[in-house]
C-alpha cells in the first residue's frame, strides 16, 4: 500500500515541533504525499500555537510542490463535557479540525466521562477528526466511538506515532484492533496519520501499513488511498 493523505502534522508553531512548513512539505513530497496538512497544537497545549497562528493561516498556499494542502488545526478537548479550544469562528476559517485528549490539557478520568467527552466532540459538527484514539490512560467505549464516527461523519485516526514503542500512550495496539473491527463492522471508513513532529516522519506510515495488513483491514476503508474520498468526508461535515 502507498498513502497518498497525511493529514496530522506539526511544525515549529506547535512548540514542541523542530521543522517549517517548507521542510515538511518537501519530505511529503519526497514521500508520495498528494495531499498534505498542516495542523498545529491550538493554545492550550503548552507551547501551542498563537490563535493568531490560525487567523493568519490563509497566507498558507493551497498547492506547494505539486500538492494540495490543507490548513487545519489539533484541537485541545479540555473538558468532559467535549469542549475544545478555539472559537468556532477561527475553526470556521480553516479546512478541518483534530480533536483530540491531551494531558497537559485534560486529567485522566474514568470510561464513561471519557466516553462522553469524545462523543460529544464528535457531535460537533467542526470537527472532522479524532486523534489518536485508543490510549487507555483515557478508555473508551470504543464501539460507541466507532458507532458515533458512521452517525456523524467523524474520521477516526490510526496515529503512525502511536504505534511506536517509545511513544507514551498505553495499549493503543489492542484498542485499535477492537476499534477497527468496529469500524468494518459499520462499514466505516478511516484515516491514519503521522503525526509528525519533525520533517523526517512526514508521510513515512511504515508501521500503520504495517499494522493494517497484519489485520487485513479492508483497504476501501482507508482513505489514505483515496485523497478524493477525503475531501468529500471533510464536505460531509459540514
């Protein structure tokens, strides 16, 4: 397989990040990448970007290398109640959005108040993405999740960096199986994801390629393949 779609990546903006656009762009291209996002942490992670960064993003060309790009942003679920962190206006002005739990910026907390909060991010209707689900510092109903993904049109991500063996987030390898059962039960499509933080790892899924095939995950479901499914998914939110 060759994915074509890498929707999750960070530079400088993020704080925590050490590439530019311009260098992840041209390791995306270096990649096979055909569409590519930008989606920098928004401001409650600390170090995350300025909402300016966000406002200011129309200076981002649409095309760069041959490639389409998207501006986006990875948004902060600060409360339990699936409150995320930048007005709905700013949200409005970019592409899509990524929804996801941080520590920094949440407290771990039981199943059902995670649960909660993550079906009701998925209810509102500017975000387009989960990000890496399946960290069990915050479990999940994940057939709830998956169940909420075909309600709402809301992408689920397979996060490339959370299946490496340094990254921090615990049991996401046994969640995503059992969250992707679910998906091809509901015949739910998904997207997978870097997650860069360095220029390097853009649009490099070695071990999400890896990990799809060894559970034989149908790959009309996956919409790496398919950059025009994407952007009709991103359509479909809204």
């Amino acid at each position: 397989m060759k994915f074509l779609v890498d929707l999750h990546t960070h530079t400088l903006s993020s704080g925590h990040a050490y590439s530019t656009f311009d260098e992840n762009a041209k390791f995306a291209k270096e990649n096979g990448i055909e569409l590519l996002g930008i989606s920098d942490h928004a401001p409650t992670m600390p170090g995350g970007a300025h909402l300016y960064h966000f406002t200011n993003a129309k200076v981002i060309p649409q095309e760069v290398y041959g490639m389409k790009v998207l501006r986006g942003v990875e948004l902060n679920i600060i409360d339990y109640n699936g409150t995320v962190d930048l007005a709905d206006s700013i949200i409005k002005s970019l592409d899509y959005s990524i929804a996801s739990l941080h520590p920094p910026c949440i407290n771990f907390a039981d199943i059902k108040s995670v649960t909660y909060a993550v079906l009701e991010a998925m209810q509102n209707p500017l975000v387009n993405i989960i990000g890496h689900p399946g960290d069990q510092r915050y479990p999940q109903d994940l057939y709830e999740l998956a169940r909420m993904s075909k309600m709402t049109n809301t992408l689920l991500e397979v996060n490339n960096a959370s299946l490496d063996a340094s990254c921090l987030r615990v049991g996401v390898r046994e969640s995503l199986i059992e969250l992707l059962h679910y998906c091809n039960d509901f015949d739910m499509p998904i997207i997978a994801n870097t997650d860069a933080h360095i220029c390097y790892e853009v649009g490099n899924f070695e071990k999400t390629i890896s990990f799809l095939e060894e559970i034989q995950f149908p790959k009309e479901l996956i919409l790496n393949l398919y950059p025009d499914k994407v952007l009709e998914f991103l359509e479909l939110k809204k």
